[in-house]
C-alpha cells in the first residue's frame, strides 16, 4: 500500500532527510587515497549519533554496517572494511539513510577518488544527470513508469545499461515502502503519482552489460562482467507544485 505522508509527517521526515544528505556530503568529503571504506562509515555513524539521528542501514536484515560503500565495480550494498583502502582512479559509491524522529531520508553519490579516467567521469556524469530526469519525470498524474522510462532512456542513449534486480522505493517510517521504482519502465504504466508520496529515485548504472550477482556475503553486489558502476540517489516527495528534492545538506538550502 502506497503511504500518502501529511504536511506534519512531512515537516517531520524533512529533517531525517537533511541528516542523511549531511552525513553523505561529510563521507564524500573524506574520500581521497589511502582512505579506508570503514574509516568513512566510522564518520557517517559518529555524525549520525551526535545528531541524534540513527543509521538507517545498521542492523537491517542484519546489515552490520552504518552506510553502504561500494568501490568501482561494485554496484551496492559494499560493507565498509578496513582492509578496503581507497587509491587514486576510484569511483566511490556512497549510500546513507538516517533515522530522526520515526521517519527515513535516503540518498547515495558516487565521488571520485582523486583523479579518475574520462571513462569514469563520463559514466558518473551521465548517471548523475539521469537521476535529475528521473525526478523531473515524477511528477503529480505521471506514473512510475514514466520515471524509469526517463533515466533508462537518459543512460541507454548514451550506450550504457540499467540494473534491472535492484530498484528504488518508497521511503517513510520505513526504510523501504511500496511503491517499487524501478529504473526502466514504459511511459503511462505503474503506480500514478499522488501529493504526499515520498520515493527514493536511484539510478544504478553500468559501463558495461546490465547483469550483477551478490557475492558469498549477501550484500556485496558487483557487476557480472568487472565492468565500473555508479549510484546516485535522492529523497523525492512528490507536490502539486512538482517535484521537492528533500536530500538536501543544511548549507545548501536556500533560505
């Protein structure tokens, strides 16, 4: 059942959100080489708990860690490990949700580990811009599908491959509510956009072919053909007025 929020569940979801976007601006700010995954997700929890706030992705499903960190081909889901240290030409894939006050915010970036290949670049850049028309496709009366069709459409023209196992999700009281939000779909199908839903539109994108599998882990999930993957994600609550990003840092909200 899709979950329509009120103003007040709004207004008290915005700052679950803000926690999450400041948490993952902090982690990004912290990738350079010789960095490892758990000393970022080290920060992200120490943030996270000076705020109040707690770690969405702790202890779900018995996930151990506060974020989720995957390095180049690495779709999702990488643990955070010491052993796991970052070098120049990385692209680092970072995932963050906090819980504030009995709602979730939700968001992911993938950052450049110093300097990357125009290859990287390209795909981050193309992915990234495939999560804004998404989100410009999520609009009051349009459908899912019309959401997937956007950044599927954005990725494929520019010769790479959409994830298809994983997908986004509504986000509320719970990490992950209905409706599902994938990122490939036709235009005029799925669930229709009402105000007051709040989803997490998050491209998953490959340099090479679509396919991924989880390693012995079970969170682990890495692209079948080696081939680089990058993840940007936001909160979106959807309005009259269009679409409101609510995975915004505090110094980047205009006042």
């Amino acid at each position: 059942m899709v979950i329509i929020k009120t103003p007040r569940e709004l207004n008290c979801m915005q700052r679950a959100c803000r926690l999450s976007a400041n948490a993952l601006k902090l982690a990004g700010s912290a990738v350079e080489p010789g960095v490892s995954t758990l000393e970022i997700d080290n920060l992200i929890a120490k943030y996270l708990e000076k705020e109040g706030a707690k770690a969405s992705f702790l202890g779900y499903g018995d996930y151990p860690k506060s974020s989720c960190i995957s390095v180049n081909n690495v779709v999702i889901h990488g643990i955070p490990n010491k052993n796991c240290i970052l070098k120049a030409g990385d692209i680092v894939s970072i995932d963050v949700g906090a819980f504030f006050e009995g709602y979730h915010g939700d968001n992911a970036y993938t950052f450049p580990c110093g300097d990357i290949s125009k290859e990287a670049q390209q795909l981050l850049k193309a992915t990234e811009e495939s999560l804004y028309e998404g989100i410009k496709a999520a609009r009051a009366g349009n459908r899912i599908g019309d959401i997937g069709h956007a950044v599927q459409s954005y990725v494929e023209a520019r010769s790479y491959s959409v994830v298809r196992d994983f997908v986004g999700h509504g986000v509320g009281a719970k990490l992950h509510e209905e409706p599902s939000v994938p990122n490939y779909g036709t235009p005029g199908r799925g669930v229709r956009l009402i105000p007051g839903m709040t989803i997490a539109i998050e491209p998953m994108i490959n340099m090479g072919d679509y396919k991924v599998k989880v390693l012995g882990d079970e969170w682990t999930t890495v692209t079948v053909d080696g081939s680089l993957s990058a993840h940007f994600e936001h909160t979106v609550c959807i309005t009259a007025d269009g679409p409101k990003i609510m995975t915004i840092p505090d110094d980047e909200v205009k006042s």
